[in-house]
C-alpha cells in the first residue's frame, strides 16, 4: 500500500494555502454526496489511494470495484458521502491518481495479453522512466506486468554509459565481486557483447534496440555455445504494440518497456456532485 504521507505531499501541493474557491462559495458545514465515474472502459487502478485521501478527511466512502478489475464506460467506481469543502479539496488529487494509475494498467493488461496469447512464459515489465515511482510501480503490478527496478539500489544494470567509463570484461567483473545479493544485468547491442557478458557470468541480458531477427540471431547464438540456460533475456528499446508480438513469440523471458510509465495516456474519470 502506497503511504498516506506520501499521498498528502500531492493534495499540499495543489492546496497549498486552501482550496479558496470552495472556502468562498461553500458553506463551511454543508455536507454532499458524489460519485466517481468511469468515462471509458479499461483496468482501474488507483481506488485505494483515493479512498485513504478522502478517509482521511472524514468523508464516508463506498468502493464499488476493486483496483485491477476490468469496468465499463458509465461505471460508478466509488461513493462518497460527508463535508461539500473536503470532498472538493481532494477531487482533482484524486481523480489524477486515479486516471495516471488506471491508464498504466489499461496499458500493461492490454501488452501482457498481447504477449501471453503468443508465449504466456514471457513477462511484460517497466522501466525507471518515472518520476512517480510508488505509483507507477504499483499500476503496473496491478496490470499484469513486472516493476523491474524500483531504485538504483535494488539490482546492478551495467549500462551503456557505464561502458563507456569502463570495458565490458571489467565491469563485469567488479559487479559480480560487489556482491553475492544483486542480480548482475547487462546492456548489449550486439550479438558479440551478448556472447561476452553470457560468458563472464552476467543473470540477466538485456538486448537492447535489437530487430526481432538480430534478437533469434542472438539467442541461436547463445544456444550453440550453451549460455542461453544461464541467463535470462530481457529485450528493450523500440517495442511497440504493433510489434511486441514479434519479439514475444521468441526464446526469450522479459519485455521492458518505458511508454508504460513515461507516455501513458491518462484514464478518463469524473466526480460528481448527486443530488437528493
């Protein structure tokens, strides 16, 4: 569950002294009734933390789904019932939640059933490429797909610019002495540099902005010198979902992608105000 304090730092953010248009025209003890509404069909996601903002508050709230289920255009998602100003103070935090979180999910659920219809082994992830990881993380876990790294500190990812500091031997190499804990995972861009780190002990190989056909040649590589069981393949870079299929259907264990989180098409949902 993502923390409340964390939640919080949004709502100040966009009520950093009040909500004054509430304050000026609402009563300060009128009460109210609303509703969250779904405006298209997709995987929700994000309920649970609206909820927490609103309870927080003392607003009374009703659930209808859950996050991870499928819902319809025109869906009531949530009820609420209690103070006009503290329902109106966190709508737009919680609508953006809602829609940032919902639009991963939709997304991550649509690619990984791309991908499970052609080879259900294979793992749709993605990336660091978000500056709102809590949540992010957390859309696409409840889409389908795997975080990949939350922080710098959770695995080691040899990457290019770490290459181009130190050779790929060397990198190797001091990583796998660095500790016996972390997952060693390289960045390649050639059949060749994919041989080398399979050979010194790399976990994880990430082709990166390789062509479905130069990732088969790859891997019928890896297999003729008999690395491809030691190792997992990540593929990167260029993958869409037109194309995701095609790299699906091969040998291979993760597809990453940073449009899940860093181009994400916000879902669309409303509150509104019921009238007795």
């Amino acid at each position: 569950m993502i923390s409340l304090s964390y939640l919080l730092r949004f709502l100040e953010e966009d009520a950093l002294f009040g909500d004054v248009t509430s304050e000026a025209v609402i009563p300060e003890d009128m009460r109210a009734k609303a509703i969250i509404i779904a405006k298209q069909s997709g995987v929700i996601a994000g309920l649970e933390e609206a909820r927490l903002l609103f309870e927080y508050f003392g607003v009374k709230v009703e659930q209808k789904v859950k996050d991870g289920q499928k819902v319809e255009k025109g869906q009531i998602l949530m009820e609420f019932e209690g103070n006009a100003r503290k329902i109106l103070l966190v709508e737009r935090t919680a609508l953006n939640i809602i829609g940032r979180m919902s639009g991963i999910a939709t997304q991550t659920r649509k690619l990984a059933e791309k991908v499970k219809a052609v080879n259900p082994r294979v793992r749709v992830a993605g990336t660091r490429k978000t500056l709102l990881k809590p949540l992010d993380k957390k859309a696409i876990l409840i889409g389908g797909g795997e975080p990949h790294r939350f922080s710098l500190s959770d695995a080691i990812l040899i990457k290019d610019n770490h290459l181009a500091l130190v050779p790929l031997d060397e990198a190797i190499k001091r990583a796998k002495s660095f500790s016996i804990y972390k997952i060693v995972e390289v960045e390649v861009e050639s059949l060749e540099d994919a041989l080398r780190a399979a050979k010194l002990g790399a976990d994880v190989i990430m082709l990166d902005n390789m062509t479905p056909k130069q990732v088969e040649e790859t891997l019928k590589a890896l297999k003729r010198e008999g690395l491809r069981e030691k190792v997992k393949i990540e593929v990167s870079g260029g993958i869409t979902e037109e194309n995701i299929q095609d790299y699906a259907k091969l040998d291979i264990d993760v597809i990453s992608l940073g449009a899940l989180t860093h181009s994400v098409k916000n879902f669309d949902v409303s509150l509104e105000i019921v009238r007795d």
